[in-house]
C-alpha cells in the first residue's frame, strides 16, 4: 500500500513538473498548461503544439513555432533529458543562390520583353531591349545620360513598348521629358528672335 502512495505521489510531481516546464515554455496559466496536458496525454511537445494552434501560446522569439521533431519549419525539439532546446532551422544557401537566380531570370525575362523606342516625326529609328537600357545606364550612365537629353533636344522621342512598361503611366514620363526640352528650345528661340528684333 505504501509503494502505492509514494508511487501517486510521483506521479502528481511528474504532472506538476510537467505543467510547470508547459507554463514557462508557452507564457500561460495553470489552468491552461494542466488542460493542454490532458489533452496531450501528458506530452509536453504536444501540449505546445496544442496551446499554439489554439493561440494562447506565445511563439518563441525569432519566428520559430513549436513543433514535432523532423519538421520543416524552425521549433522546440524534445530531447531524452526532457529538456526542450530551439533549432532555427532556415532557408540553406544552395536555396537563397536558387531563389536568387530565379529572380534574376525573371527580371531578365521581362527586360527583354519590353522595348525603349526611339521615334523622329513618327518613324521608328531604333528600339531595343529594356535590359540593354539598364546596362547601358549602369556601367555607362555618364554617356548614355548626356546623349539622352541631346537626342531630345534632337527631335527624338522615346517611349516603351511592352507588356510591362507599355503603359501610359510610363510613357506619360517620357512625355513629360520631352515636352519640357520642348519649352527649353522655345524659350531659346523666343531669346533669340527678340535679340535679333532689338539689333
């Protein structure tokens, strides 16, 4: 009868053990640790999952969540010693590089798939890719730039074509640009004209 006892009694500590370990890891009440537990059969792990999926847990800082062991995502793993120890487990560096081609290919992909145009009284004299455009700008800005604003004051217009910059917002831009080097020649000819009236 006595072992009996002493082994409730063990049995009680365990439990209390267990929901006093389930309070400080999940931030919650007595009430609600002792109600994960039934619910878990007595498993920690799974009375973390439990109080997280019905959102009284507070997640573990860093953006981890508790989980079983072999999950994909970070979380608490459960080890022999019964002690519960956090495991980032993140994105590799094979997959960051993967993830970073696929975004450079898509950007690629659309800068070769819309056009700059240059046209002079309605006729196309050149268009090329947008990605030759970027390339030009950044390597070579100190050029392309300086030839851009000559080009305008040239005649020359430009405006994109594509399905992702085609838009008239865009092209509105261009517009603008092109308008205002048109006002500069006015008021340069306006000048002009009015010195050769005053002489």
């Amino acid at each position: 009868m006595a072992t009996s006892i002493k082994e409730q009694e063990d049995k009680k500590m365990t439990e209390l053990e267990k929901v006093e370990k389930l309070r400080e890891k999940a931030d919650v009440s007595f009430a609600e640790a002792k109600e994960a537990l039934d619910n878990a059969n007595g498993d920690i792990l799974d009375a973390l999952i439990y109080l997280e999926n019905q959102g009284k847990a507070t997640v573990p800082a860093g953006g981890g969540c508790f989980s079983g062991s072999g999950a994909p995502s970070g979380g608490y793993q459960y080890s022999q010693g019964g002690e519960y120890h956090y495991e980032r487990r993140g994105e590799s560096f094979g997959e960051m590089l993967k993830r970073f081609g696929r975004f450079c290919l898509k950007v690629l992909n659309k800068g070769n798939t819309n056009f700059l145009d240059a046209t002079k009284n309605d006729a196309l004299v050149f268009s090329c890719p947008v990605t030759a455009v970027v390339v030009l700008l950044l390597f070579f800005f100190w050029v392309t730039i300086p030839m851009f604003i000559i080009s305008l004051f040239c005649g020359l217009r430009y405006h994109f074509r594509g399905e992702d910059l085609g838009r008239g917002s865009v092209n509105a831009v261009m517009d603008g640009a092109a308008s205002t080097v048109d006002d500069i020649k006015s008021s340069f000819a306006d000048r002009n004209n009015k010195e050769k009236d005053v002489q």
